[in-house]
C-alpha cells in the first residue's frame, strides 16, 4: 500500500463517521436534552411549591367553620331587625332589663 494513499482514507473514513454519528446521535441527544430539562423544571416546581401541613389545613377549616357560622348568625339577625318583630323584641327586652336593674 502506498503511503500516500493513506491520508486520504483516513480523511474519507473520518468524515463517514463524524456524518454518521452526527445523524445518529443528535436526535438521541435532543432527546435526552428535553427530558433533562423536564426533569429539572419539575424538581423546580416541587420545590418551590411547599407540601401543606395537615396542621395548617385543618386550622383554614376550622376558620371557614366559623366564619360561615357567624354569618349564619348575621343573617339571621339582619333578618330579625328588617322584620318589625325583631325590634320589639329588642325593645321588650331593653325595658325588661330596666326595670330589675332598679
């Protein structure tokens, strides 16, 4: 064989691989590129996004109990003051408490 014929079959043998590899390997890469990348954003977002403590959650319940409670109980009292029956009872009872104070 001719040393000089030798370059160029490296060359030619080099490129063939380089063209293969390239065509091959970088839709695999890409690949996995995107599927780092979802990986990492998603660690992101569950880290950043505090797990809620039972704790917690129960207390907000116990709030939004009450909360509809008392107004439950405002309604029911603006109803009675709209209504005439509500006042005199109030009067009724405002005068009852007048005369066992003296």
């Amino acid at each position: 064989m001719n040393p000089n014929d030798v370059a160029p079959m490296v060359i030619g043998l080099t490129f063939i691989v380089v063209t293969g590899g390239v065509l091959v390997l970088r839709p695999l890469a890409r690949r996995l590129g995107l599927y780092l990348e979802e990986l990492v954003n998603s660690r992101k977002a569950e880290r950043a996004l505090p797990s809620p403590d039972s704790r917690l959650v129960e207390v907000v319940e116990r709030l939004e109990e009450r909360v509809r409670f008392l107004e439950q109980r405002q309604d029911f009292t603006d109803s009675m003051l709209s209504s005439g029956t509500g006042r005199r009872s109030l009067r009724e009872a405002d005068h009852a408490g007048d005369g066992q104070d003296g």
